[in-house]
C-alpha cells in the first residue's frame, strides 16, 4: 500500500480511537447524570492528586470523583483561586487518569473564557464541573453558564455543570431572605441555561435547604458539607441532590500529619495499624 491510501487508514484509526474516547467519556457523564438524578443523594468526597484520589475511590461507597480547587491549588503552593488554567488543568488530569470513574471538577471561575476551558476539561475526560459566579452581574453569569453548556454539546458530551452561585457567601450585609432570593433567581437562570445542578455555599442550615429546594425545586441544589452540617441523609430527606466537602477532606488529612509528627518529635512510633506500601 502507498503511502497515499496509508495516511487516510491511519486518520480513520485515529479518527476511531477519538471516537471511542469520547464515547468513553460520554458514558461517564450519563453515569453522573444519573447519580445527580437518582433519589439517593450523591456523596462526593473531595480529593486534591492521584493518591488521594485512589484512596477514594477504593471505597465500595464511592460512585463519583469531585476535585477540591482549593485543595488542588494548595497542593500545588498556589492560593485558592490563583492556580493559572494550565497548571489547575494539569491536576486535574493526574486525577482523571488515576481512576476510572466520572469525575467532576472545580474550575474556579472558568476563567477568561469558560466554554473554551470546559472543552479543554472535557478533552482531559472531565464530565463535570463546579464553575462559580463570584456575583459577577446576572446576565453576565447567565451567559458564562450558557457558554459552557454550549461548549459541552459542541463536543457531545452530557456535561454536567454545577453551577455555583456566591449570593450568599459573598452576599455582604444583606438580609439571608435577600441572599437566597438572589441564590434562588441566579440558580433558575442557570438551570434554564443548561446547568444540571446549582450549588449554593453558605447556606446549609435547615431552613435556608429548605427555602433553596423550594425555590429551585428538588433534586436540583447541590451543597457542601462544613462542621455543623446536617449529615446527608437528612439532605436527602429535604430534596437536595447533591454533597460535597470541599477542602475539608485535606484539611483533616493535614491534621492527621500533623499530629502524627508531634507525636513522632515527641518520641513516638509509627503506629502498628499503619497500612503497609503496595
């Protein structure tokens, strides 16, 4: 065979190859789809690298991978929010080819241009993503929520968007009753753009759970675990289709070595149950 009729066999190889990537990730996302989906709230416990990831995602209970951008960053000496695109994307991708689950990650803002950085997330074999507002003005929030549903349909991926609003966590002095109105506009704006979830930080007390679920309506809200919390099963009750933890997860890690280095400057032992190395 010349090499005229060899390249176009080896671009249909290459073309098959991208085929079936991007049914694997397609795949990926209806699975989380349907967890977001299903009546069981899904439990997402954040990681921040490739170890961490594996950890989690050897637990029989795990269903999902969700990065922690905070946490990401902070493994990485960068403050949260301040990683350039291409390092945060880089993390990213040492968690996705560490497991073989569906995987949804923190992207910050999404940067300058949201629907280029999802695509590029999607190219990692990312199938979900929380992207936040920072109370940007509501049209523009709108339409960089709208940019990246767009970008996901464009590659044909059922991306699924976890739409963060900041209406209350950076919603200053205002009444709650005006953060969740807010909360409650924003996130309907962003569902009706494309977005699967929306994710309201901030607000995790009973009543204001069960103001957003009214609002937004069931299995629709997403929110994050902090000290104080109700568990999950609780949320479940209220309608909320979604938890996660954030950088909580490495937090109480880093306290683990913490204290298990005072231990050790004080002339302790490395403990006997200390899982052995693979």
């Amino acid at each position: 065979m010349g090499p005229d009729r060899a390249r176009p066999a080896a671009a249909a190889v290459a073309d098959a190859d991208d085929e079936r990537e991007r049914m694997s990730t397609n795949d990926r996302a209806l699975a989380l789809r349907a967890l977001h989906e299903a009546p069981e709230i899904l439990r997402v416990v954040n990681v921040w690298d490739a170890i961490s990831a594996k950890v989690v995602a050897d637990l029989p209970g795990t269903r999902a991978i969700a990065t922690a951008g905070h946490s990401v960053a902070a493994s990485l000496g960068y403050p949260d929010g301040g990683m350039p695109l291409d390092v945060a994307l880089a993390g990213v991708r040492t968690i996705v080819d560490a497991v073989d689950l569906p995987v949804t990650a923190d992207l910050d803002d999404g940067y300058d241009d949201p629907g280029e950085t999802v695509r590029r997330a999607i190219g990692l074999g990312v199938v979900g993503a929380n992207v936040e507002d920072r109370l940007r003005p509501f049209d523009e929030s709108v339409a960089r929520v709208a940019a990246v549903t767009a970008a996901a349909e464009a590659e044909g991926v059922a991306f699924q968007l976890n739409a963060r609003t900041d209406a209350v966590v950076r919603g200053g002095d205002r009444p709650l009753e005006e953060k969740l109105d807010d909360a409650i506009a924003r996130g309907r704006a962003y569902l009706d753009a494309g977005a699967a979830l929306v994710f309201v930080p901030g607000a995790h007390e009973r009543s204001a759970v069960q103001t957003l679920v009214a609002g937004l309506g069931r299995g629709t809200l997403s929110v994050i675990g902090l000290p104080g919390a109700l568990p999950a099963a609780e949320y479940e009750a209220l309608g909320v289709a979604r938890i996660s933890y954030g950088p909580l997860t490495q937090r109480v890690a880093l306290r683990a070595l913490r204290d298990l280095a005072t231990d050790l400057y004080g002339g302790g032992v490395v403990p006997t149950d200390t899982p052995a190395l693979n």
